[in-house]
C-alpha cells in the first residue's frame, strides 16, 4: 500500500494532550534532581550551596507546567534558572533537560522568538559573567553547550514543520471530503431533476389537457387520466432505479443493480410522443439510420433531450419543436430547437441548463445553447461517439 494511501487511512497517533504536558515534567525532575543530588555528595558541595543547586534543578523542571499556555515566558523563566545553576556548586553538574524541552515546546508552540532571545541573552550572560567572577570554562564545554542549543531549537523546528505539514494535510482532506460530498450532491440532483423535471412537467401538460377536455370530450379526457397514470409509474420506476443505481455505483453489486435500465436513443420516439400536445408539436429527425453511439452516450444525449423538451414545454410556449441527431466526425451531434419565446443575452442560466452541462461535460462533450435565427432557442450537444476512453 503506498504511504500516503497509508496515511489516509490510518491517522497517525497523536499522545493525549496530558502526556505532552506531564512527560517532560517528570523526566525533567527524574533526570535533574538526583543527579544534582548525587553530584553535590560525591564533590562534597556545602549544604547551602547543594541545597540552591537542587531547588535549581527542581524549579526548572516544574517550570515547564506552564509551557503550554505561556511557552514563551516557561522558556525565559527555565534560561533564566539554568543560567544561574552554571554559577552555583557543584561545578560540573547534570545537564539540564528543562531547557531543552522549554526550547523545543517554545519553538513548537510559535513562541521562537522569545526562546531565541531567551537563549541568547542567557548565554550571553554565562559567557560575560564567567570572565567577570574569573571562572575559567574550557572552550570545548562552551562549544558542545552551544551546539546543543541549536540542536534544541533544530528539533522544535523539525517537529512544529511536522505538525504544520499533518495540518495542512487534514485540510486537504477534508476539503477533498467536502468537494466529493458537494459532487455527490449535485449527481444526485441532477439525476433526479432530470427524472422528476421530465414527469411531472408531463403529468402537468396532460392533466390540463383533461381537465379542458372533461366536458366536451370525456374520452379524450379519460386516455389523458390514463397517460397520467401511466407518467406516474414510469416516473416512480425511474426514481427508484435512479437511487439504487446512485445506491450501488460504487459497489458493483448486483443486489444493487438499477430497476430499470438508463434510457438510450430508441427509446426517444416515445418520448418525442409524450411531448406532443396542447399545441405543441415535437418532431424526431433522426440521420444515424443503423449507427448508434456508447451506451454512456446515449443515455447522456437522452437525458439532454428530455431536459430541453421539459424546458420547451415549461418556458417557451413554443408551437413547434425539432430533435435532429447525427453523427459527425467521432462526435453525436444532438440538436434541439424551437420556435418559442427564447432566451435573451443576458437571461440567467437554471439549473436544468447546468445539469445539461455538466451531463455533457462528464461524457467528455460540449454543450451550446443561443437563440434561434429568427426566434426560439438552440441546445446543441456534441458528444464523443465513442465516449470517454
């Protein structure tokens, strides 16, 4: 499994924040306090002296329980006490531990640069005093203290560049979480816009047809009651086929497969005959004669043409209404036009004309939509015939 699938799926351990805070306290006072116990006894120091040297130790150490809430001043405060230790017997005492952890927590923590002037006014202190009080440090001493110092603050830049970069990368995944839930959604509404849009525009057009033909034509007014019924079941099988099809795209299982099949191009002379009425006629050209395009890309120029009538029928009290279909080059060209109010220039652009779009964008296609040459409007689709490779 490659690392990053790894750190997808398995976060990485982050210890509870009481154990950040508690740990360096402890080791600090295990390692500082008998040390300096041990090293006041085996020089033979005073007992005053020994005694200011381990309340050094021990305060530095429980100094860092307030690293967390203020990083910089448990820095300064642990220099401070460090810087006064290396003036107090015994000479050659325990390293002090508190300062490296008040370093790397300051840096982690933002407070860099209250450890770098901490630091550096501390050592410029030891440096200064000890020529002062005639105290003779070898110089290989100072270079290995100082050479600590870097590597204290080194590694506080390593880790605070670690938690920063484990950061940013939640981010981006949550942002990707967000954009793939958001792309969900809108396949989701597009699917069933576009199964919804379709039926009850239809169910609309044919219950007013009945209700105008109830008194004078019964019979007519009962084949619209019928079509209704009809409309109603097929819309419903849609609408379930649509959710398990959504249900189980990623799982490829067969108990999940769609109710229904996705539509194809045979199947738009029925829905070129459902479209006709109450003024409007809707006429088929198609040139493909036995060619048919992918499967996908049927179901894709469908679903434009079920949009653009259901748009014809809803907005553009057209009269008369064209579906053409051929092939040119390796692309379907699908064309609907009508002769209906149109759409001015700066007309805002709905939902249905997006879902259009997106549709054609995800078979690899283009969509156009512009006002007719003397009125109506235009959807053009040109489609890939082979479908996206």
């Amino acid at each position: 499994m490659p690392a990053d699938a790894w750190d997808e799926d398995w976060p990485r351990f982050r210890p509870p924040p009481g154990v950040t805070l508690w740990v360096p306290v402890v080791v600090a006072l295990v390692v500082q306090v008998p040390a300096t116990i041990a090293v006041s006894v085996w020089q033979h120091v005073p007992a005053p002296s020994a005694l200011l040297s381990i309340a050094l130790a021990a305060s530095s150490a429980l100094a860092l329980i307030g690293a967390r809430r203020w990083p910089g001043v448990t820095v300064a405060l642990v220099a401070a006490l460090t810087t006064l230790d290396l003036f107090v017997p015994p000479d050659v005492g325990p390293v002090f531990v508190a300062l490296a952890f008040a370093i790397i927590g300051a840096v982690v923590r933002g407070a860099r640069l209250w450890a770098l002037i901490s630091v550096g006014v501390g050592w410029l202190v030891a440096v200064t005093a000890s020529g002062m009080l005639g105290v003779a440090w070898h110089p290989f001493r100072i270079a290995v203290a100082t050479l600590g110092l870097g590597i204290f603050f080194a590694m506080g830049e390593g880790i605070r560049a670690r938690l920063q970069h484990g950061a940013e990368r939640r981010r981006q995944l949550a942002e990707r979480q967000r954009t793939l839930e958001q792309d969900e959604r809108t396949r989701i509404a597009r699917e069933l816009h576009d199964v919804l849009a379709h039926s009850l525009s239809q169910i609309s057009v044919q219950s007013g047809m009945g209700l105008h033909l109830f008194d004078r034509e019964p019979e007519r007014a009962r084949e619209a009651l019928a079509n209704i019924r009809s409309l109603s079941a097929t819309g419903l099988d849609e609408v379930r086929g649509v959710l398990s099809f959504l249900r189980g795209a990623d799982s490829g299982s067969p108990a999940t497969a769609p109710l229904t099949p996705q539509p194809q191009l045979a199947e738009l002379p029925r829905l070129v005959a459902q479209r006709t009425g109450l003024g409007l006629v809707v006429e088929l050209d198609d040139r493909l004669g036995a060619e048919t395009p992918a499967g996908a890309v049927q179901t894709t120029a469908y679903r434009i043409v079920q949009e653009a009538l259901t748009n014809v029928v809803r907005h553009s009290a057209a009269s008369i209404a064209t579906v053409t279909l051929e092939r040119v080059g390796g692309e379907l060209v699908v064309r609907i036009a009508d002769d209906g109010a149109g759409t001015g220039a700066d007309a805002t652009e709905g939902g249905g004309i997006r879902g259009m779009r997106e549709r054609a964008s995800l078979a690899g296609g283009t969509l156009e939509v512009r006002a007719g040459e003397r009125s109506g409007t235009v959807v053009t689709a040109r489609l890939p015939w082979r479908g996206v490779s």
